[in-house]
C-alpha cells in the first residue's frame, strides 16, 4: 500500500464521528486562515510605527486575533482529543469481538500474542493519525496553498526562495523514506518477536522458575532487544539527518530572504514592514513543512504498524459467516460424519474419510493413541475447522450451512484444561447460560460435586479463581468446568478427558452428575482411562486419523483387536468372552 492509501483507510475509521470531525476539521482551517492574517498586521505595525502614523486600532486588532487564536485553539484541541480518545476506545472494542470471533484453527495459525501485539501497536498509531488530522494535517496542507500565493503576492522574488526551500524539503524527505522503508519493516517485525517472547515467558511462568529459566530469558529477551535497536538505530540516524539537513535549509532560506530584502528596501523597491511580514510569513511556512515532514515521517512509520493490522481485519472480514447462515433450531442429537477428512499444514496429523452416525441420546466413546485425530474430531463438530472433505450433520442439517453460534449452544464442551477466566467462581460457571440465577448455579456446582470447596472458601463464590484457574487444584478446576457445562444444559455434550484430574472418590461422585447429565443427550467421551467408558453405547477406536474399529465396549473388548490390546495395557480385566460374540467392525 501507498502511504496515501495507508492514510486514507486509517481516516475511514472516523466516519462514524464524521459531523464531530468535520466541525474540528473546519474549525482548525479557520483557525489556519487567521494565523497567516497576523505577521500581515506585524508587517503594518510596522510601517505605521516607523512613519509615526496611527498604530493604536492596528495594534488592537493584532491583539484580538491573537487571542481568539489561543481561545480557539484550546476548544478545538480539547475536542479532537477527545474524538480521538473515544475512536480508540471504540476500535479496541470492535477490533477485540471481531479477533475473538475468528474460529480457533485462525488463532492457532496465527498467534494469539502476534494478534493482540497486532491490535495494541495499530490502536496507538491510528490514534496519533487521527489527532494529528484534526488539529494539524488538513490545517496544514490548507496554510500551505493560501501561503504561497499571498507570497508571491507580496514578492515574486523573495518567493521563489520559498519555492526552492520546498523542493528542498520534498527531495530529503522522498530520499530517507526510500533509504528506511526496509528498515522500518524490519523494526516492526522485531516489536513482534519481543511481545511474543515476552508473553510466552510470562504465561509460562511457573515452568521457568521450575526450570531454573529466569536469567535465560531475560538474556533471551535482552537479545531480542538488541536486534531491535540494531535494526531501529540506521532508521532514526536517517531521520535525524533529514531533521539537520532540512533545519539547515530553512536557515540558509531565512538569510537569503534577509539579503535580498535589504538589497530591495536600500533600492526602494519595498517597505520595511513588507520585509518583517514576509519574514513572518516565511516562518510560518517554514513551521508548516516542518509540520507537513513530520506527518509523511508518521505515515511512513505507521505503514509497517497498519498495513498487519489491515491484513488482520481483512482476514476476519473474509472468514466471517455468509449471510445466508441458518440458524440451528431445536435439536433432537443425532449426529452423523459423512467420510469427513480434515489435515493440518505440513502434518500427517488429522483424520481421513471418517463415518459413523451417534443416535439421538447416545453416548460415543473416542479412544486411541496420542495423536490419533480424537480432539480434532471433536473440533470439527464444533467448527472449530472444517471439514475439507465430506460432511457433518446434525438432525440431518450440514453444519457448514448453519451459524457457529446457533451450533455452539446446542453443545456443552468440558475439555482437560478446564480454561477457567480470571473471575469469580460464580462467573466461570455463569459462562455455560448468561442470565443464571445464584440458585442455578448453586445447584449446578452441587451436580458436579463442586459446592464443598467452594463453600469452605472465605468468600464462598466470589472467590477469584487466578489466572487460567491457578489459585484452584487440578480437581477443583476440572469440577468448576464441569458445572458450567451442567448450567448450559445442552442437548450435545462433549467431555475431552473430563474427571482425569480427578481423585479416585472425587471421580466417582462426579461420574453420578455426569451419568445423569448424559441422559437423553447425545455425548462424546475423549477419554484415556478407559474405565470410564465402559456405559457407552458405541465405541470408535482411532488410530493415524482413521476408524481402525468402532462397536460396543463389550464387543471391543471381547475381539482380541486393537481395543481389546489397549484394556490388556491398562491393566483393566476382560471378562471370559463368548466364542459367538458378536463380530466388531473393523474399518484398517
């Protein structure tokens, strides 16, 4: 993108205020209007002082411009800063829903830290651009065009030095922008790695110290630190020799304009007045360019901030959902797989042309070895992907066809990391139906065995459970999850390795709010500890992404297949099988 094209979408983010900006907009180009009025009043000033005419009511009015000018340009400052506090404010939030939105599999390719890094750096430069648009950036451009002819108005030739300053000041700018544009690129990609580095230590934290990774990290990031400066150092040493280069353009102009003033006042051709107004208005030209340098310099930084953070909306733009996305009615719970195949990016991992069909009510337990594709499943009845070839149905209805929020609440997830929020214990388990009275979530954390603990904490429900759950044990963590999937009562539910933080006792009572949880829903069980899958009602062995054998826990195990091996390794009993038992499906 242009620096122009950069600067005209980050404006478009003010239409939303664009009769405030507006009146901002105009204010700041009366206010420019007035300013080039004053060095011509100085100028008469002047003259009337040094031919010892009237200079009182002239005085008066220099005095009265100047200060409205102040007056003015308070009120004016104090509601573009506002305008630009407010659109950041609201970015923040519309740019926030629209990140967290995007499914899963977008977080996961991207990074949630490159992302929010992303969103923090573009939020800033987007609010530097819009103040400095209302305050200076239209004023400035504006001054500049109504300067230059009332200079050439007041001499052609003193004005021609102006002119040569100008061209002065384009060709330094134009030469460093396309001496920095790499570096500048370079620089933001640095920003990036710093973040990241510094969020992953930080969410990591207890494994550093466990690791003894402290001072390894700080050097890590102490280096990161030091590419970035070695790639940030020749941009501004850049920068700063643009700054000498163009201060030192101004003042050869101003000594020009001096000598050849002097030369045209000895020659009588004009007043001194006319000398000390172009003088003035030299100045404020020179303070414009200066203006008009500083506002390409922050476009051109901006470029490499916006131009990710473009991409990154855009991005959510193309994966939003179309239009004619149906909503999910009432749902009864059967669920099919169509010879659905799904793979990741440089990977053999995913699943391949799986199909089975769990009847309404039913209870389908997935197993195999780690790796296998069992949470990939899952995340795909949850379009958390989708499928890349075949179909999944539910009740009949392609969920590729229907919204992911209307799919969402017809499924109640409890995963191994239970994913607890910062908040109270109340407001996590809130989080399974917006609107819970106290009493239903008081009873839900008694189905999942949760209110002893949470009881015997000094501030019962209101107790902050720290970040991602750390003030609460494994067990109590897994309970809390496990409440809030009790609380959205959903006609699907999906337990991934759901009690495996649980004790032995802890489990069993657990297994009872879950046993009955499980009735006339339709439930997939993640499982690893095989024994808690012996009440399902289909069992589906996955191994490499594909069926190897699917049947019931008994039929399974009474095969002397791959399931059957897989009881014998957990040290789990088969019972004395009959030679006629029915044969399992075996899908290798």
């Amino acid at each position: 993108m242009t620096l122009l094209q950069v600067y005209a979408r980050a404006l478009k983010y003010l239409a939303k205020s664009k009769w405030r900006v507006t009146a901002v907009v105009i204010a700041n180009i009366i206010l420019a209007v007035i300013t080039i009025a004053e060095p011509v009043l100085f100028g008469r000033i002047i003259d009337a002082i040094s031919s010892g005419g009237a200079v009182t009511n002239v005085l008066l009015l220099w005095a009265a411009f100047g200060a409205f000018n102040t007056i003015a340009y308070v009120l004016v400052a104090r509601e573009a800063d506002r305008l630009a506090h407010g659109r950041r404010a609201s970015l923040l939030t519309e740019a926030f829903g629209r990140i967290i939105s995007m499914p899963l599999a977008w977080h996961h390719q991207r990074g949630t830290s490159n992302a929010l890094h992303t969103l923090l750096r573009a939020s800033e430069t987007l609010f530097g651009l819009w103040l400095e648009f209302m305050r200076t950036h239209l004023a400035t451009a504006i001054a500049i065009l109504l300067l230059i002819p009332t200079a050439i108005s007041m001499d052609w030739r003193l004005s021609l030095v102006l002119l040569v300053l100008a061209i002065v000041y384009w060709f330094i700018g134009v030469m460093v922008m396309k001496r920095t544009k790499e570096g500048q690129a370079s620089v933001e990609s640095h920003y990036h790695q710093v973040f990241s580095h510094v969020s992953d230590s930080i969410s990591n934290v207890s494994v550093l110290h466990s690791y003894n990774r402290i001072e390894a990290e700080t050097r890590a990031l102490k280096d990161y630190t030091k590419d970035l400066l070695s790639a940030q150092y020749p941009v501004l040493d850049w920068w700063a020799l643009a700054s000498g280069l163009n201060r030192t353009a101004s003042t050869v102009s101003m000594g020009v304009i001096l000598v050849i003033g002097t030369m045209l006042v000895q020659n009588g051709q004009i007043r001194v007045g006319d000398v000390v107004a172009f003088i003035g208005f030299a100045n404020l030209l020179i303070g414009r360019l200066d203006l008009l340098r500083q506002f390409a310099t922050q476009i051109f930084e901006a470029r490499a901030k916006l131009e990710d953070f473009f991409v990154l909306e855009d991005s959510v733009e193309e994966r939003s959902e179309p239009a004619d996305a149906k909503e999910l009615g009432a749902v009864g719970g059967e669920v099919e797989f169509r010879d659905v195949s799904f793979g990741f990016a440089n990977t053999s991992q995913g699943v391949h042309h799986v199909s089975f069909v769990a009847k309404a009510g039913e209870t389908v337990a997935i197993v195999g070895p780690t790796g296998a594709g069992k949470t990939t499943l899952i995340n795909l009845l949850q379009r958390v992907y989708d499928p890349q070839e075949g179909k999944i149905l539910i009740d009949g209805t392609d969920i590729s066809t229907i919204t992911r929020k209307s799919l969402r609440q017809s499924i109640a997830t409890v995963f191994q990391d239970a994913g607890l929020l910062n908040r109270s214990i109340s407001e996590n388990i809130r989080l399974g139906r917006e609107g819970a009275t106290e009493a239903d979530i008081a009873r839900a954390a008694e189905a999942a065995a949760a209110t002893e603990f949470i009881e015997s904490r000094l501030n019962g429900y209101e107790t902050s459970v720290g970040e991602r759950g750390n003030r609460l044990s494994g067990g109590e963590r897994q309970r809390i999850a496990i409440a809030r999937a009790i609380l959205k009562n959903a006609p699907i539910l999906v337990l991934d390795e759901a009690t495996s933080a649980l004790d032995v006792e802890t489990e069993a009572r657990v297994k009872v709010a879950i046993d009955k949880l499980r009735e006339n829903r339709t439930t997939f069980i993640i499982a690893h500890r095989l024994s808690t899958i012996r009440d399902a009602d289909k069992v589906i062995f996955l191994d490499a992404g594909r069926i190897a054998e699917m049947g019931t826990y008994d039929e399974l195990s009474k095969s002397g297949g791959r399931f059957a091996s897989l009881l014998h390794t957990s040290g789990i009993k088969i019972d004395e099988i009959d030679e006629k038992a029915v044969p399992v499906i075996d899908h290798q």
